[in-house]
C-alpha cells in the first residue's frame, strides 16, 4: 500500500522529504537563491551551481547557433558561451544596461554565462516555504524547481542545468 502511494509523489516533494529526513524530521533545510530580473519577472536559481556574478560585456558573435546564444566573452582566459535567458524563454531581448548582469554557472561540464536584467538579491528560504511549479507558466515547466512565496509576489526557481536541450548542450561542448 505504501509503495502505490509513493509512487505518486513529486520529485518536488519527495526531495523535501529526504530533506526533512537528513534534518532529524521536522527541522528543515535552508537553500540559497540568487534572485534576478526577466522584464518584469522575478526568478532564482540555487548558488551552488552558480559560479560567480559579473558585469556584462559585449560578447562576440558565434554563427550558426541558436539565436538565444548571444556569442561568446573570454573570462579568466576561458570562452565561455553567453546565453540570452530573455530570448530563451520569449520574454525579450537581453539589455546590456547598468542593472545587466551575467550570472556565470556550471552547465555540465562547461562553464555559460546568462544574461539577466539584474540581480536583486541572495535569498536564503526554508525548504517548507518551497511550492510545487504553477502549471501554466511563460516558459516550460522542465526548468522550474519550484515557487517561492513572499509577500511581494512570487518568485519562480530555475534549474540552470536544465536550460538547454541535449542539443543545444552539444552544440556548446562541441562548439565553445
């Protein structure tokens, strides 16, 4: 009987689960955010994936790719791709404004950095305050881990790891 019921869970809520379990029960774990702006929408993403936070600069082209993949920068003497998160999710086009910021994150093996409107914040939230993904959202429910309510509005969280097909995730290893 319990088997038939486990099987119906969430991969959301059975890892709140384990969490809650590795925490002795009823304490729950904290998780990091950092929390940027899409046009007029509030996203996250956990830091442990996230490298670091740096201004943006004009990348150069690359032909032949995606049009959300904006070219590439050479960091720390490394190319590195630059992903247009706006245009990925048909929100817009990127803006290399004074709040700009691409956000540098482990994607695979590789290294990519994504564009962001700006960068709001480092959010430390309680797992329990961690919602299922709406299901109707502007971009597919593949990348989003999950919902943040606060008392602003909400807060949807993004698997940076998740971002590209497995295509797409090709075209960088191979290409960049």
């Amino acid at each position: 009987l319990w088997m038939e019921s486990w099987t119906c869970l969430s991969m959301h809520t059975f890892r709140l689960m384990l969490l809650r379990i590795e925490k002795g029960g009823s304490q729950m774990a904290e998780v990091q955010f950092v929390v940027f702006r899409l046009a007029d929408q509030v996203y996250g993403a956990q830091i442990h994936n996230i490298q670091e936070i740096i201004l943006p600069e004009q990348p150069t082209k690359v032909p032949n790719n995606p049009d959300f993949i904006e070219g590439v920068i050479n960091h720390r003497g490394e190319v590195v791709p630059v992903l247009d998160l706006k245009k990925r999710f048909r929100l817009g086009y990127a803006d290399y404004g004074r709040e700009s910021r691409f956000i540098v994150a482990e994607v695979g093996a590789k290294k990519v950095a994504f564009i962001v409107d700006e960068v709001t914040e480092i959010l430390r939230v309680d797992s329990a305050q961690i919602a299922e993904p709406p299901d109707m959202t502007k971009i597919k429910k593949d990348y989003i881990t999950g919902v943040v309510r606060m008392k602003d509005g909400l807060i949807i969280l993004l698997d940076l790891s998740k971002i590209l097909t497995v295509e797409e995730s090709d075209i960088i290893d191979q290409g960049f």
